[in-house]
C-alpha cells in the first residue's frame, strides 16, 4: 500500500513542458558573393527559425527534452530598373533534432522566477544551398547530415500558466558537402560549411 501510494504522489508530481521557441541566429562565420561590384554578406549559421517540442520534469528541477526546428538563411539583394533585373543571393536551410538536458535554478518568488542552465547535442540535416551571383545561378550544393553540440542559458519568467523564457544559446555544427566530381573544384568555404554561431532565443512552455 505504501508502495502504491509513493508511486502515485510521484506519478502526479512528473510534468511535461511543450515547448515552442523562436530563433534568430547569428552565424560564426561570414563568406560573401559578388553584386555588381559590392559584397552580399551571408552566413550559413545565421537566419530566423522555429523548433517545437516537448519537456519532462524528471526531478523538479532537472528537465530532459527533445525539439525538432527549422532554420532559414536568406541574403538577397536584388534591383530592378529600366526592364531590366540584377539579382545576387543565398538561400540554405537546415532541419535538426536538439535533445539534452535543462536544469532550473529558482530561487525567487516573483514573475522572474530564476534561470535555466541545458545543453546537449544536434543532428542536422541541411538542404541544398542555392546561389545566384549577377543573374548567375550555380547548380544546387548539397550537403551531409551532420552531428553537433549546443548549450544555453535562460531566464524563467512566469505569465499566469505559460512560462517565457528569453535566453541565449551557442550551438556547434558543420556540413560537408556531399561527393562528386564537383565537389573537388568548390572552394574550401563551400567544401565544409561552418553552421556554427549563437542564437538570440524566446521560448514559450506550457507545462502538463
């Protein structure tokens, strides 16, 4: 009976969190293409993008999870005048698995609630990258899927049942491109593209 009881008092106390987040990503490393004699500045780790997934509350304070995201690169510029189009540009995205740990330290009692300390790691898988320089539009690249690393930190702010959580978060990764007889004649920048960068991060959970 006391068995049956802990079990169910332990039972009620586990939570899960879905958690939604918006990214906006600043990429570690920056290459360029060529507009009409200027740069356009674009980087493989950068751009806006959006995960979603959920949380468990393994001890009250301890929280493993799992989100799939979505991130999109876009750099564009582009003109026209006269009839006439002139158009320089980058297009990458990626999809990836995050899975690890949090752990929550709260120690205070008002809206702001304390801060959340994770990390863990990524699985990746790219999409071709997609770029136009001067009206000339190279074939497609395509990439590897790729494993990495990330870590973050948060603060903990409660709005009535939704909890936000704006914070920071490094991630490490990296795309090799796939083979063939092309891939020897790209320069190294695009031979391994560095993912890698920081993003500026919002999350929304709801815990259940």
């Amino acid at each position: 009976m006391l068995l049956l009881v802990v079990f169910g008092f332990n039972a009620r106390a586990q939570k899960f969190d879905f958690i939604s987040k918006i990214n906006i990503g600043i990429g570690a490393n920056y290459n360029s293409i060529d507009y009409d004699g200027g740069d356009v500045f674009y980087s493989p780790g950068g751009g806006m993008g959006i995960e979603l997934g959920l949380g468990y509350h393994a001890t009250e304070n301890l929280v493993p999870y799992l989100t799939l995201g979505y991130q999109q690169n876009i750099a564009i510029q582009y003109i026209s005048s006269n009839g006439e189009s002139l158009e320089s540009s980058v297009f990458f995205n990626r999809t990836s698995f995050f899975a690890g740990a949090n752990y929550d330290y709260m120690p205070w009692k008002s809206a702001l609630k304390g801060i959340r300390f994770g990390g863990g790691i990524n699985y990746n898988f790219p999409g071709k990258m997609k770029i136009t320089e001067n009206n000339s539009t190279y074939s497609d690249l395509s990439y590897d899927s790729s494993l990495g690393y990330n870590a973050d930190v948060a603060f903990i702010v409660a709005i009535k049942s939704i909890k936000l959580l704006p914070g920071i978060r490094y991630r490490n990764m990296s795309f090799s491109a796939s083979n063939s007889a092309d891939r020897y004649l790209l320069p190294s920048h695009l031979k391994t593209l560095n993912g890698s960068g920081v993003d500026l991060t919002i999350s929304f959970v709801k815990s259940f």
